[in-house]
C-alpha cells in the first residue's frame, strides 16, 4: 500500500556534493588497490582457452563490418543453417555473453563469479515477437510465466548471497502500443503531475479501484490494466523472496510510462527499503531532469527507491529512429557530454545514500575506468561502506574483467549482468552487446590489450 508518510527532506545537489565531485575528479590517478592494469590478477581464475575465445571474440565485435550487420548476419545464418548448426557456429560469441539455457548453466556461472568476489544479476530476456496465430495477450502472459519461473531460478542460484538482484525489462509484460501512447502524453508532465498518475496507479496496482487514463484508447486502457496485474505479480514475487529487481530503461518513446510504472511498484513495495529500482540512461538529453522529477515522486510519496546508472544501449537504433522521422536526437551529441553528464548523476545519487541511508541506493553500472574510480573516491570522502547494499557497481557478463575483478577483491559489491537462453532468443541481445562494445572505447581495446599480454605471459613469450 501506499505510505502515507511524506518526506519534508530536501535532496537536491548541495554544494558540499558538488565540491566533492570536482575534487574527485581532479585525482584520477591509479589507486594501489584498484588497478586496472595487471593482467595476472584480472584473468588468474580463467583458463587459457578462455582467454583465447575472450580475445577472439572482442576483436571480431571491434570490426565495423560485424556490428552493422550483426543481427541481420545471426538471422540469416540461422535460417540458411539451422539452430543446431549455427549454435555449434557461432558457439565463441554465444558462450562469451550468455552462460547457457537453463538453471543449470545459471548456477555454474555464479558458482564461476563467486570465485572472483562478483556476483550474478539476472538479466531477464523476454520475448516481444508475436508466433502464428498467438495473440499480444497470450504473449504477455506466456512472459509473465516465464518471467516468474527464471526469477525462481535466480533466487536459487544466488541463495545465501547478500542482496540478490534481478533485471527485468517491462515491455515483455506490458503492451509497447500502450506504453508509447501514454509516454507520449506523459514527456513533458510536471512532477506534481507525476505524483498524482503514481498515486493512482499505484492504488490500482494494489487492487484499489481502476485508474482510468485519458491518453489511451479503450483497447490500449485494456492492454495497460492487464499489465498491472502482470506487474503486480511480479513485484508480490520479489517482495516474498527480498529479490531487488531493478527495471531496465528501454526506447525513449516508452521510458516516461515505463518509469512511472517503476514509480507506481515502488510506492506498493518500497516501504522499508528499496526493492524495485528504476534506471536512468544518462545519453538521454533528458535523462537529469527525468531523475529529478522520479525522485521529488519518491520523496513526496515518503518511500525508499533505488536507481541504477548507465550510459544506455540503445544508441545506434535511437539514432536511426530519429532520423527516419525526422525528429531531434534524444541522446548527448558525443560520449563525452555524454561521460560528463554520468559522472554528475553518479555525485547526486552517490550523496542522497549518504543522506537518506537505507532508504536509498544505487547502482553505478558502468564500463568507464575513470566513472568506476570517481564513485569509490567520493565513497569514501562521504563515509559509505563498500559493501552493505547501498552502493553496488555492475558490468556486463563476458567483459570489462579488468574492472569488476580489481573492484570486486577489493571488497566492493560488484554484479555481472547475465542473460539466460537460447541462441534463437538471444540474437537481439547479442547484436546489442557488439554494438555496445564498438561504442565504448571501440570495442573494449584496454581488455583486449591486457587479455593478450596474459596470452603471451602464460605462452611463455614474455619475460615477466
């Protein structure tokens, strides 16, 4: 239920914040216990086959021929070869990302994890491709089965670890034509407005009355009450098994109703501490003033909220959206406004945990050395412990060892983002990750570097 508690705290960026920022930034040199540059420590758990596939892999995601064509590629190599013959195929790429199908595969790569201080979060993939003769309703809740059945399986695997995480991603669950119409409605509403849609929303979500919404049509209203009871589900699931499940940030023309259905499960199930977080990409233009308002919601509803950080993943499709309709960029012009724009969130979510304690967190997912080193510096100069759930650092599973094994040994809470499945549902998830890795640093050059040095060191043609 909601909280009827309203908070008189103010939580903007207050100078003493800011300063610390720009000190921060100001010693970015390397710190003795986070270095990102020894090879022997970061891959001392692999094996040198894997180190082989590692490299292998990352440089083929670097070459711009493979990332433009990489899903159109995986497809038509799918449909010329079968299923059977283009696993075996395309074996590297799929074991670099994904550790399997089933619980079974989930188990052996957090047991792998674990043996470096990282731990798993599930990243959930769902399907959003209609089969023959299924209806968008049948889909949704064939999702919400299997999404119920793999969060199962994640609260197994992780049993006994501390603050367990699971990723999901709301389109699986609710119609994307009624979260496009309404995000369109909702782009440029005030917070107070914000407030008042969660508020009813979130009395709905509770099996309070139904709350009409006048951006949808009739059949769109049905879609986005049908994906209530989804999400209501969901978030009774999470909060019986203390499964925090952060919701992903997607499309820009469907995060304003996926964020204020984040908001809306968070009025229902974060009345102690956060359990349902949201996410904000920050190569959104908007993405500052998005967080602003999600958190005056919060703080004027009185409850607990999360946020993980990213850059985002969707750079390459947002783009040749907008220039098929002709519409203004929704991202940062360049990675590093970009960077820039991160780092600020990153202070500003980073000194509202040090006010507020339990009562919020966050997420710093990210790939950038420098972003990495900038939080643990302004952690410590706030006082906040590396490891009590508050604070967590998250990469992507298959790559950026060099960053969540040194973090990860010197006590901080790190998370690898793990998908689940088969090669056929996984394909647009693959084509994403060699897109993400040509974006950031083209194609993971640093890791690449240092996977060859360890090569050569274990083959024996170094001196070292």
């Amino acid at each position: 239920m909601l909280l009827g508690v309203r908070s008189s705290a103010r939580h903007g960026r207050p100078a003493r914040h800011l300063r610390l920022l720009q000190a921060a930034a100001a010693q970015l040199e390397p710190d003795s216990e986070l270095d990102f540059s020894d090879p022997r420590q970061v891959f001392d758990k692999k094996s040198t086959p894997e180190l082989v596939r590692s490299l292998a892999v990352l440089k083929l995601c670097s070459q711009d021929w493979f990332v433009d064509n990489a899903l159109p590629i995986l497809r038509g190599s799918e449909r010329l070869l079968g299923r059977r013959l283009l696993l075996a195929l395309a074996r590297p790429l799929y074991s670099q990302f994904v550790p399997g199908t089933c619980e079974a595969d989930l188990a052996q790569a957090a047991a792998r994890l674990r043996r470096t201080g990282v731990r798993l979060v599930f990243a959930h993939m769902l399907e959003d491709d209609l089969r023959e003769g299924q209806t968008l309703s049948a889909l949704l809740d064939d999702n919400l089965a299997l999404t119920l059945h793999q969060f199962g399986m994640a609260t197994r695997v992780t049993a006994g670890e501390a603050h367990p995480c699971t990723l999901l991603k709301l389109t699986g669950l609710v119609a994307v034509p009624a979260l496009a119409a309404l995000s369109g409605a909702l782009t440029a509403a005030p917070a107070d407005r914000l407030t008042r849609l969660t508020e009813g929303v979130a009395t709905q979500l509770s099996g309070g009355p139904w709350y009409r919404l006048a951006e949808l049509t009739e059949e769109q209203q049905r879609h986005w009450d049908d994906g209530l009871a989804r999400l209501r589900a969901v978030g009774e699931f999470c909060e019986r098994h203390s499964l925090r499940t952060m919701v992903d940030g997607e499309y820009s023309y469907t995060n304003p109703a996926i964020g204020l259905l984040t908001l809306a499960l968070a009025a229902n199930f974060n009345t102690r501490s956060p359990l349902i977080w949201g996410t904000t990409q920050c190569y959104l233009r908007d993405a500052e003033q998005t967080l602003t308002k999600h958190l005056s919601v919060v703080d004027s509803l009185g409850v607990s909220y999360g946020v993980k950080l990213v850059r985002g993943a969707y750079l390459e499709k947002e783009v040749a959206r907008a220039l098929k309709l002709g519409i203004p960029r929704p991202i940062h012009d360049t990675y590093q406004v970009t960077s820039d724009n991160y780092n600020r969130q990153v202070e500003r979510m980073l000194g509202r945990v040090a006010t507020l304690g339990d009562r919020s967190a966050v997420m710093v997912a990210s790939h950038n050395e420098n972003s990495v080193r900038l939080a643990v510096r302004l952690m410590a100069q706030l006082g906040l412990p590396r490891d009590d759930g508050r604070v967590l650092f998250g990469q992507t599973y298959g790559v950026y060892e060099q960053v969540s094994t040194p973090l990860a040994s010197a006590g901080y809470a790190v998370y690898k983002s793990t998908p689940l499945g088969d090669i056929s549902s996984i394909l647009p998830y693959l084509a994403r990750r060699a897109a993400e890795n040509r974006t950031v640093a083209r194609g993971t050059r640093s890791e690449r570097r240092l996977l060859a040095a360890e090569l050569c060191r274990r083959l024996g043609l170094t001196g070292s």
